[in-house]
C-alpha cells in the first residue's frame, strides 16, 4: 500500500507496544489480533526497530495479510495488519 493509503486506514484494534523490546511487540500483535474479526485491522504502534521485519514474516506465516508500515512523526513505526483467519 501507499502511504496516503496507510494513513486513511481506520484500524479496529491499536496495540500500543512502545517501550517494550522484542519480542514484546510481537506478542502484543498476537494478542491485539485475537480481538478482532476476520478482515479486521490491526495497528501495532513498536518503538522497537525489528518489529518491522518480524511482524510481517509472522503475520504473513500466520495467514494474515501485513500492509505495510509507517514511522510516526514522533519516531515511533505503526504497522498495520489485516486478520486473515
């Protein structure tokens, strides 16, 4: 997705996992899924930098559909995944 589109998402779910290390964003994504239905967004706000690259090996693993990430003005990445199953 492009950035304008990434920044019009209205995610069902945020999950604010800033400040933790991995894997914490990581679980906290898991967690922040399973409260949502299927089709359903996900926003994953991570301070931490490999959160970016992990999220979308397990959500693509996992049958979710990533869409891609943005960096925050305050530093911060809000990545965004749709529920697949």
């Amino acid at each position: 997705m492009e950035v304008d589109e990434l920044e019009d998402i209205e995610a069902t779910a945020v999950v604010d996992a800033r400040g933790s290390a991995c894997p914490g964003p990581l679980l906290e994504a898991k967690k922040g899924m399973g409260t949502v239905s299927v089709g359903e967004v996900v926003e994953i706000r991570s301070s931490d930098p490999g959160s970016r690259g992990d999220i979308p090996v397990w959500a693509n693993k996992v049958g979710h559909e990533f869409l891609g990430a943005l960096t925050a003005d305050e530093g911060y990445d809000r990545i965004f995944v749709r529920r697949g199953k």
